[in-house]
C-alpha cells in the first residue's frame, strides 16, 4: 500500500530524514520508534504533505484501488482524498469553526473524490455521534468549536473520532499516546483496534512502547537519526522499553 | 482650515444652487439649519492627511471630484433588492434619496411606530426633530456632516412612542441606482425612541451597479430615552467603485441600552464614524463592527464613547479581515468625564491580514477624567498560522477553502453577538461575495 523509499528530507536545509525505506501493505500495523529528534514525526508530517518540509531525495508510492500514486506530487488536502489520514501529535486549535461542521466537510470532500454519496447535516450528526460514541467522548464535542478548550487528552481522541469519521486507508497515527493517561489510552487504542480491517494499514508512531501493549503492531521499527536502524516483529518494542535505543546505535 | 482648491469651491457651488433651488421648500428653521451648516462646511473646508482626524485615509480621490445629484429615483436592479428585502420586516426603501412606496411596506404599521419622510417630518414633527439637533454644538461638527445637514432633504424620520415595543425588524435601505456617473446622495435619517421602548433598525446602504463612482454621504441621529432598549445595526455594501463616509450618533438617556453593530463590506473608500453619549446614569452601549474588504479598499472606522454620566458602560469589539492590498484602520475614542464614576468600558480590535498587500492602522485613544473606573482597551494583527491551515489541508479541505473556513471562524464570534436572526441572515447575505472572493 505504501512504499517509501530512500526518503531523505529536511527543514530549512537541515537534513532530519536520512534514507528512510518502508513497506507496508494493506491489512497491517506498523510502528516506528525512536528517541526524542529521531525524525519519527518529521516522517509522519512529509506522509501527510506538511509544507514546511522539503523532500530532496527518494519518493513515497502509494497504491490504491490499483492505482499507484506519487504522494510527494500531491497536495495534502490531495492525500487525505486518496484516504491518507494523520492524527496530529498537536491538534491544532480551529476557533468559529464547529466540529461538525469542519468533519462533514472533511468527509464530503473525501465522498466526493471517491464517487460515494455526500451527506446532508442532519445525517452526518448522526454518524458523528455514533463516532463520538465510539471514542466515549460527550456529544457536546459535536457543536463545540474544533479542539477549542478540549483538554489534552480530548484532543488526543477526537483525532480518533476523526479517523473514524474519515475512514482512511493509511493512517499515520503521530505520538497519539504523548499526554494521554492510561485509562484515555486504552480507549484511544480500543478504538484504533475497532478501525483495522485488512483493507487498511496504520503506521503507529511512538516514542514509548506502552502504546504497543494495546495496539499490536506486526513490525517495528526503530528510527534513529533519520534511518531506520532495525525492523522486527512486535517484540523489539520490548527489548527497546527494556534496553533503550543505545544499543542500536552502534 | 479652508481649502483653496477648485473642487472646494465647485462643491460650495453645488450647495448654493442646491439652496437656491429649495428655496421655500423647507419651514424657516431648517433653512437655518442648512445654512449654518453651510457656513460650517464652507469655513472647515476638506481635510487632508494633515488632519489627526484623517491621518490614514486620504479623502483626495473622494473631494477631487465633481458631483451632482441623481437625476431620478427610479430602481433598476429590483430583483437584486429583493433578495435582501423581504416583506415580513418593516421596509423603508429610498432609492437615491427618495422613498419608493412600491418597495416599501409602510401600510399598517405596528402600534407606537411612526415613519415619514425628513421633509414631511421637518413640516410636521418640529419640535421633535429641533429637539434632537439641539443636542450637537454645530461649532463642534466635521465636515461631512455638515454637508449632510447642509443638504438635508432626503431621509427618514422614525418615532418610536413611550413604552412601545415593536417586534419587527425595521429596516431602512438606501440604495444608488443610476448608470450616471458622480452621483452624490446625502441620505439622513433621525430616530427617536421614547421611554422604555424597544426596537429593532437595520439601515443598509445599497449599490447594485459596479461600474459607476458614486459617493454616498449618510448620517444618523439616533436620540434614545429612559429605559429604552435599541438593537441597531449598519450595514455598508455599496458597489466596490464608489465612496461612503458616514455618521452615526446615537443620544442616551438614564438606563437606556444600545446594542450597535457595523457591517462594512463594500465601497472604495469607506470612513464610518459612531459616536455614542452616555448621557444617563447605568446607560450602557455596545459598538461592535465588522469589516472585511479585498482588492484596493480602505475602510475607516472610528468609533467615539463619551461617558458623560456615573455607572455606564461600553463594549466594543471590532474585527476586520483584510485581503488582497487593502487597507483597514480603526480608532477608537473613550472619553471619561469627571463627573462619569464606575464607569465601565471595554475596547478592541481584532485583524486578520489575508493579503501580502494589506495593512492595518489600529489606534485607541482613551481620555479618563474620573478616578473610580475600569478602562481596558488591546489590538491585534494577525495573520492566518500555516499549521491551522495544513490541519485543515489534511482533513481533505482545499487551501483556499481552508482559509475561507478559518476566516469565517475568525467573525464567527463577532456574528454571534448580533441577537436578532434577520439581521443576522442579512449580513451574511451580504459576505457572501467577500468570502467567496477570499
């Protein structure tokens, strides 16, 4: 589904993605960790087409419904279209803007692009709810402004209620369990595992290995100065949380 | 100061032979009235950047020209008007300067409500309309309402009676029509509320045809008494070639509220002022506004509360979005007499610079005489940040919709304070144009 290869990028002209390689196919989990300034959210950002970063080497495939796709050459509101989705580290605060009325917009657009029907408000308020259900967040969320006043831990789940209401095929879930407490992140990855099917792949990008308790990943990678130095299975997060990253440095 | 330019003296011309030619129309005092005011314009002349008052918004382009007044009343884009003007409101149309009964529903009127026209008004409600002027020192008027009293002729005069409650939007719309060039209209309207009344004006001012140069300039007394309750909102979406400058005063008695709001869309040049006196003890005002212009626009508010009394309050919060190379500027003046004890007051102003062309001068201006008072008043500039936008980027929106929805959130806030769903509906009416252009 998605193939990156030899991905170098950087920030204005500091280079942060040094070679990056990956392959995920559909139906899988994958996690990147790696310690603080690795490069783990810098990769997640060039996934979703973040302008600040600047690719200057390698290219990003991404195959769906048979077609395959250079990432790099579409814009991010392109990508999301295509069913890319990222949950921010960061949710960014929209004010004015109600939150069903920034998500209806959002999966209109997505329906549009993909040929599905579009929704009218009072039908897609219902199927907010449901979502909004589903991450166990009040309905209130549903009129309140986007992320204004949500505490951390709110924002952090409604970036799931998000991918829930968008449905993607890849999503890049970046440090979703950063400020979160255990009983919100066992939520958070309840609902995560709710949304994996075998036609979808979730890239998980984590700094602890906690996370992975709760959301089984099929390979890990561990992400170090912009490479990837080694991909295994479920278990290196342990022997990470165990060892940290230190002895994979050498 | 007076003017030695030639424009000065052609536009004297012009209100002599306007004087000449109503001759006799008017009773004695308001031929009075217009000279005086005359005088006034005459001896102050046009101001110029020079002036603190003008010091961001040249005028040159306004005075240079020559004007005449339009040469009939008769509407021509009746269609586009009536997608805004809608019969279950109290409509008082005026197409350049005159009323136009067929767009107008003035039959049957509400209980405690009076309309007529300013010339029947000077013929018949004297002392009502005398007792509103004597409220401003002519000595102490700018220019341009000089002009309009000058000119006094066209408008219409609104009498709300004591303890009247009129549900109903009242709305007054003024609106340019003409395929002439250098139109001036001087449309003056005087509203006087009663004690513990309550009210509902929307004045809009109107132009349809984009091609044409025209200049409106508009005045407003609004004399409001005990107790009394006025929602009033302004809203300015003249043709994008043409020049508005504006006055609205608003009078308030003891423990009388004024809810104002200011729509600024349209126009060239646009200079709004709003004065307010509190001029009753626990009167309290709100003035908010909104501004949003594009391409070469300037839009000038000015707003000035004088705290006259003890125990009143203001609030005014004026948000502006700029696009394109246009320019925004506000200055908001708080005066707070010796005698004016716990007063209350609150000011800001809030921008958006959508444009790598656009600019904003923001001043407030707060004179405090009185020691037992809370005074707050704070600005900002800003522009739209590049990771709200990708935020909305990557949940599929475009980035030009992106900043359309972060703009529309920027005056969501602000919409929100106008308590009255018609008005409301009409102001986005009117944004529609400004946002889709965003």
């Amino acid at each position: 589904m998605l193939q990156i290869k030899n991905l170098h990028a950087g920030i204005n002209g500091v280079p942060i993605v040094k070679g990056v390689d990956l392959q995920i196919n559909a139906g899988e989990v994958h996690a990147i960790m790696g310690p603080n300034g690795s490069g783990k959210s810098t990769l997640a950002k060039i996934i979703a087409g973040h302008p600040q970063y600047a690719v200057t080497q390698g290219e990003i495939l991404y195959e769906v419904n048979f077609k395959k796709i250079n990432v790099l050459e579409l814009e991010p509101e392109e990508r999301a279209r295509e069913g890319i989705f990222m949950a921010f580290q960061y949710p960014v605060e929209v004010p004015g803007v109600s939150t069903s009325v920034f998500l209806r917009a959002a999966f209109n657009e997505i329906c549009k692009h993909q040929g599905a029907e579009e929704m009218d408000p009072i039908e897609f308020d219902e199927y907010l709810r449901q979502k909004i259900k589903l991450l166990g967040m009040d309905e209130k969320f549903v009129n309140r402004a986007v992320n204004v006043d949500f505490s951390g831990g709110e924002k952090k789940r409604h970036e799931i209620v998000q991918m829930a209401v968008l449905n993607p095929r890849l999503a890049v879930l970046d440090e979703t369990d950063s400020g979160l407490d255990i009983d919100s992140m066992k939520i958070v990855a309840d609902g995560v595992n709710k949304l994996r099917r075998k036609d979808n792949a979730i890239l998980v990008i984590t700094h602890y290995q906690r996370l992975l308790n709760y959301i089984i990943p099929d390979f890990v990678h561990v992400l170090y100065e912009g490479t990837i130095v080694r991909s295994a299975g479920k278990e290196l997060a342990l022997q990470v949380e165990e060892q940290g990253y230190d002895w994979l440095a050498q | 100061m007076i003017s030695q330019s030639e424009k000065h003296e052609t536009l004297l011309n012009r209100l002599q032979e306007f004087q000449r030619r109503t001759k006799g129309e008017f009773p004695s005092w308001v031929v009075d009235l217009q000279k005086q005011s005359f005088e006034r314009a005459a001896k102050l002349g046009f101001p110029t950047l020079k002036d603190e008052e003008w010091k961001y918004t040249n005028i040159q382009p306004i005075v240079e020209r020559v004007y005449h007044f339009p040469p009939e009343t008769k509407l021509r884009e009746v269609t586009q008007l009536k997608q805004y003007v809608h019969s279950d409101d109290i409509n008082i149309v005026l197409v350049n300067g005159s009323l136009a009964q067929d767009l107008s529903n003035l039959k049957k009127l509400p209980l405690g409500l009076k309309i007529l026209t300013l010339q029947e008004a000077f013929k018949n409600n004297g002392i009502e309309l005398q007792n509103i002027f004597k409220k401003y020192d002519i000595h102490q008027e700018g220019v341009f309402v000089a002009l309009t009293k000058a000119l006094a002729h066209n408008g219409v005069y609104i009498e709300i009676t004591d303890k009247a409650i009129i549900e109903k939007v009242i709305h007054v719309v003024h609106v340019t029509s003409t395929t002439d060039t250098d139109i001036i209209t001087t449309p003056y309207t005087m509203i006087k509320i009663g004690k513990s009344a309550e009210a509902t004006i929307l004045e809009s001012y109107l132009g349809f045809n984009p091609e044409v140069i025209y200049f409106t300039n508009a005045l407003t007394d609004i004399l409001i008494h005990e107790n009394t309750t006025l929602k009033y909102c302004k809203a300015q979406s003249e043709c994008l070639k043409s020049y508005h400058i504006g006055a609205t005063r608003v009078w308030q008695e003891r423990d009388s509220n004024f809810l104002g709001f200011s729509l600024m869309v349209g126009g060239e040049i646009t200079r709004n002022n709003l004065d307010v006196v509190l001029n009753g003890k626990g009167a309290s005002a709100i003035l908010n506004g909104l501004y949003c212009v594009n391409g070469t626009q300037l839009v000038d508010n000015h707003t000035l509360v004088d705290h006259r009394q003890p125990n009143c309050t203001s609030n005014q919060l004026y948000k502006g979005i700029l696009n394109g190379s246009s320019r925004g500027v506000f200055n908001g003046k708080i005066f707070v007499q010796p005698i004016a004890q716990k007063t209350n007051s609150y000011q800001l102003n809030k921008n958006l610079l959508l444009g790598k062309e656009s600019q904003v001068n923001t001043k407030p201006q707060l004179e405090i005489e009185a020691d037992d008072v809370k005074c707050t008043h704070g600005a900002t500039i800003g522009q739209l940040n590049e990771d709200e936008i990708f935020y909305l980027q990557s949940r599929a929106i475009a980035h030009k919709d992106a900043i359309r929805m972060l703009s529309h959130g920027f005056v969501d806030d602000i919409l929100s304070t106008i308590q009255n769903q018609t008005i409301c509906q009409k102001l986005n009416l009117l944004l529609e144009p400004t946002f889709a252009a965003l």
